[in-house]
C-alpha cells in the first residue's frame, strides 16, 4: 500500500507534512475530478493515507542502533542472492541482479501503531456504514412508486453521516447525490431545495465548477413551473392537463369543443419543447404525440364546430317558421338545415385546406426566403389598386360589396405569406386604428364614389393590418438612401393630398383624395416601426389633437357649410399625420434632433 501511496503522489516516503501537500497539489493540477474521476479518488485517498502516516511518523521508519558486528564490516552493503544448484542452494554475489534496487515495502501490520490501527477501522467502519446509507436511497429512488418522506429521510441521514467528515467522500457524495436528484422521478422531488441549500449550489462561487449542480437547479426551476400549473387558477392548466393525463376517446371529444385549448396546448408544448426539458418528463407519452401531430396537422377550430352543430338546425327552424318556403313541414327543415350545413363544412374545409395548410408550408418549408418579392408583397400594391378603382367607379350600396370579390383573395393571400412572422406587438391596437379612417368616410358619404370607397377601406384596414409585419420587414431591409427616397416621395405626396383635399370644388371629386389620404395613412405605419420613440411620439400628439387646429384651418375657407369645412379638417388632419412620420424619416438633421431628444443626459449609448 505505501508503494501505491507514493508512486501516485510521485515522491520518496517521507514525514514532511509540508513535502506531501506540496506534491498532492503539482499532482491535483494533473488529475481533474471531472475528466478523471478514478484518479482524482485514486490521488485523494494517497493524500488522505500519506498525511496520516506523516503525522504519526512512520512513513519512513526510524534508523535502528548499529550493532558492533556491523561497525566491524567495511560499511558497504550487498544483498545475498541465493540460487538452487547441483548440491543445493549456493550464496553468489556476482549476479547480476545483486546490484538492483530493492522496491521499499509496507511495514508489517504489526509493526503499525494501535492507534493507527485504529483509526483506519474507525475509518473503514465509517466509509461502509456510509455506503450501506447510499445503498438505501438507491433503493427508494429505483422505485417508481416510492415514498417521497422515505427518500427524504434517507437522503438526510446521507448528509448527517459521520462519513460526510472526509473531504473524498463529501465530493463523492455530492456529484452522486446530483445526478440522482437530476435522474429521479417524482420520488426524489422533496430532495431538490435541501440538496441545493445543504451544498450551496444556487451561490456559484467564482473558481468552483458547480457544473454537476445545473440539473438540479434546472429541476428547481422545473417544479415551481409545475406547481402553478398544478393550480386551477392558472390560465394554462387545462393545457397542462390534457398534456398531463392519458388521453382517452372522451377526453380528446372534449378538447375538440374546447374553443382556445388546442392554441393554449400547442404554446404550452412548444415552450416545454425548447425551454423546459425536464417538464417533459411529466407529460404523458401519449398525450404529447397526439399533440405533436395535430401541430403539423391541423384541424377546424372549436368555434366552427359550435357553429356547424348549431347553426344549420336555427336556419332551418326560422325558415319553418317564416313560411318562406311554403306550409311549415319536416322536409324544409331538413332540406335548408342539409344545405346551411353544406355550405359551413364547405367553407371550412376550404379554409383549412386552402388557407392554413398553405401557411404551414410557407411558415416550414422555407418558401418565404425562396419566394420573389412580387409573391410576399404584392397584395400591398394590389390592394391599392382596388381602393382607387373604389374611388373612381360610381356603384350602388349592393354593387360595393362586390368589391370584396377582390379584396377577399387578397387578405388569404396577405395571411400566407405572412404566416412566418410573429404578429403586430399590439393586434387590437393596430386594427383599431385604422377605424377613424372608416368614420370619417362613412360620414361623408354623399355621392356612389364614396360608398364603394367606405367598403374597399374597411378591407384595405384589415389586409393591412394582416400584412404589417411583412411591411415592416421589408421597410428594415431597404438601404438608408432608398428609405430616405422612398420617405421623401410620401411626403410630397402628403403635401398634394392635403391640398386636394382642401381645394376639391363638390362632392363628386373628393372620393379620389380621400382614397389618397387612406392609402398615406396605411403606408406610414411600418415607416414608423424603426423611427426614434420621440418621432413617435410627435406623431401620437397630432393625432391626439391636431385635428382641432386643422378643422379651424378649414373653417377658414369662405362660402362652405360645416360638413365641407369637416369633411377637410379631419382629411388634413390625417394627411398631416402621414406628413410628419415622412418627413421625420427623409430629413437627417429632424431624424438627428429627435433621436437626441429620446437620449437621457448621462445615458450610456
């Protein structure tokens, strides 16, 4: 054993306690507990031995008296080599392992002190009973129906063990302790916080790898996520539970009428998918495959299926009780009931297939960064297109719903290619906002022109507002120079709105400005995404009050009545508005001010 001591801490035996630390840490700088773990135990326990042997002084035995037949030898030493012969055994000096060097062996047991002795069973009886603790937890931790209370107690009485006293073993213990803990199923739940408290491991002091600890940690962090889904309170339970439980023919009935469940679930999954890996392995097998699935498999919402299910049996009611269709009978209840329910699966499917299925193709497979710029934003240009034509043909109020023939194909195609970018920050918002643009026209509709212009500008707000983040993106990736060009262009065209809206003569020439003042407003949204906050927020206070000052401004115009004298304030108000977020984008020096402005005095850039 002492060969073994010193050949691993690399030095002669010696009783200098100073001699062995100094050669137990050249030789700790060799040997990392990580990349070898046997030889860091392996050096630790030659550290632990040699110390104890240094202290009670018998590393290297003490020289004995020297007797007075060896004071009459010549003082040179040599080792008798005894070899087998024709007449027995012979003494021969001149062999050639005479002159070797003998390995130094360990002293005899009996030739160690009691105390010693001692001390290493006390040792050894600490190190079993320690291990027989160890054994005990596996046991309950290899149990999948285990009681957390008994795992608990096992794994205290781990950590109070005397053998804990021994800085190898304490190691040793810890790293087993986190891999079970980080390994464990539910039965090693209650073990997480004390382990963490016990070891220190959330302080991550500098220079300790604490690399071992970070599953633990993890699993921390797992179960309070798992206790607030626990609650029925929280609003992703029911998600979690039809992740949770197994599912059944029942259960997946009733998740299919659950309107919102199957968005909530899908959220849920992916966020425990890519951020929390050890909720994973609280899910059912087969609930989360079924899952997985729908996600690349799409299918009708809840809400249509309400819809579907009651529906065509109210249709076909009042069409009994109305006596359109002739003498109430069972057969025209069926009939319209058979053709409302046609019709809504029709649609639907043609929805499901033609739409949504379309935008996980465009969203997964890559077509958006493969597709010309015409096919990710020409429904921009084309939805211009049907708004002027709105302004300029004259039609009836039956006649402008036809425009939605046009727009119709144009906001499927605004939500395809727009299916791999997140939604506006602020949905709601942003479609409301286009709402004053639709007062105001419905307001002043005093001639065919602006009818069919009212319904063309309630689907150009809302493609627009389906379209916004492609605008954005598309707005982002154009060069300086281009934007600035492109920001010049829309102020000039602000500027010639602005005054055909204050200088057309009657109604029948005003369709066409107002068309312009639509098209200004919608096209100066994504110009504003990447303007300074200070810019933005000169815009929202024009918009707050600026139409009192551009309505006083057209008051001022002699010889109108007051719905001319609004018809062009509230039209000036909004082209101004457009004006204001182009000019802050073409002119440098404004752009300069207002970013200077946002910047706090003693801010960091």
């Amino acid at each position: 054993m002492n060969g073994s001591i010193w050949a691993t801490l690399g030095i002669e035996p010696t009783n200098d306690a100073i001699e062995i630390k100094r050669a137990y840490a050249r030789r700790l700088k060799l040997v990392h507990p990580e990349d070898d773990p046997e030889g860091f135990q392996a050096l630790r326990e030659a550290y632990d031995h040699a110390t104890r042997m240094a202290r009670n002084g018998w590393a290297v035995p003490r020289p004995a008296e020297p007797s007075a037949d060896e004071d009459a030898d010549d003082g040179a030493w040599t080792p008798q080599v005894v070899v087998a012969g024709a007449d027995g055994w012979s003494d021969r000096r001149d062999d050639r392992w005479s002159h070797a060097q003998t390995e130094p062996r360990p002293a005899p047991v009996s030739d160690v002190p009691e105390d010693i002795r001692a001390e290493l069973a006390r040792e050894r009886d600490l190190a079993e009973a320690h291990k027989a603790l160890c054994d005990q937890l596996s046991t309950l931790v290899a149990n999948p129906d285990g009681d957390r209370h008994e795992a608990l107690s096992a794994m205290l009485r781990i950590l109070r063990s005397p053998g804990m006293d021994s800085l190898d073993a304490y190691a040793r213990t810890e790293r087993w302790l986190a891999y079970v803990t980080a390994v464990g199923g539910p039965v090693v739940d209650d073990m997480v916080e004390p382990l963490i408290q016990f070891f220190h491991w959330n302080e991550q002091p500098v220079g300790v790898d604490l690399s071992h600890a970070v599953p633990v940690l993890r699993r921390r962090d797992a179960g309070i996520i798992l206790r607030r889904l626990e609650r029925k309170m929280d609003p992703d339970h029911k998600a979690w539970i039809a992740l949770r439980d197994k599912p059944t023919r029942l259960s997946r009935l009733r998740e299919r009428f659950a309107p919102g469940l199957d968005k909530r679930v899908l959220a849920l999954l992916e966020r425990i998918d890519q951020d929390l890996p050890e909720v994973a392995q609280r899910m059912n097998p087969e609930a989360a495959a079924w899952w997985r699935e729908r996600r690349r498999r799409p299918e009708l919402p809840a809400r249509f299926l309400w819809v579907l299910l009651f529906a065509p049996p109210f249709v076909g009611s009042q069409g009994v009780i109305s006596n359109v269709f002739g003498p109430p009978s069972w057969a025209i209840f069926f009939a319209l009931t058979t053709v409302t329910a046609t019709a809504l699966l029709g649609a639907g499917l043609a929805w499901l297939y033609g739409v949504v299925h379309l935008r996980l193709r465009w969203a997964h497979e890559g077509l958006a960064w493969r597709a010309p710029p015409w096919l990710r934003l020409g429904w921009a240009p084309a939805t211009a297109a049907v708004v002027v034509l709105s302004s300029l043909l004259p039609v009836s109020l039956v006649g402008a719903a036809a425009y939605w023939l046009l727009l119709g194909p144009l906001l499927v195609w605004t939500r395809i290619v727009n299916a791999h970018l997140e939604a506006p920050y602020d949905p709601r918002g942003s479609f409301f906002a286009g709402l004053p643009l639709l007062a105001w026209l419905v307001i002043h509709t005093h001639s065919p022109q602006s009818v069919g212009l009212c319904w063309t500008a309630a689907g150009a707000v809302l493609i627009a507002h389906q379209g916004r983040p492609a605008l954005e993106e598309a707005w982002l990736s154009l060069s300086e120079a281009l934007r600035r060009q492109i920001a010049t262009g829309l102020a000039g065209a602000a500027v010639l709105t602005g005054l055909a809206v204050l200088l057309t003569p009657d109604w029948s020439y005003r369709a066409l400005p107002a068309a312009a003042v639509i098209l200004l407003t919608l096209a100066a949204r994504p110009i504003r995404m990447a303007q300074p906050p200070a810019a933005v927020t000169l815009w929202l206070q024009w918009m707050r009050f600026g139409w009192v000052a551009a309505y006083i401004l057209a008051a001022l115009v002699p010889g109108q009545v007051i719905a001319e004298a609004s018809y062009r304030g509230f039209g000036l108000w909004l082209a101004a508005g457009a004006l204001l977020t182009a000019l802050c984008e073409a002119a440098p020096r404004l752009q300069a001010l207002f970013a200077r402005r946002a910047s706090k005095p003693g801010a960091l850039a």
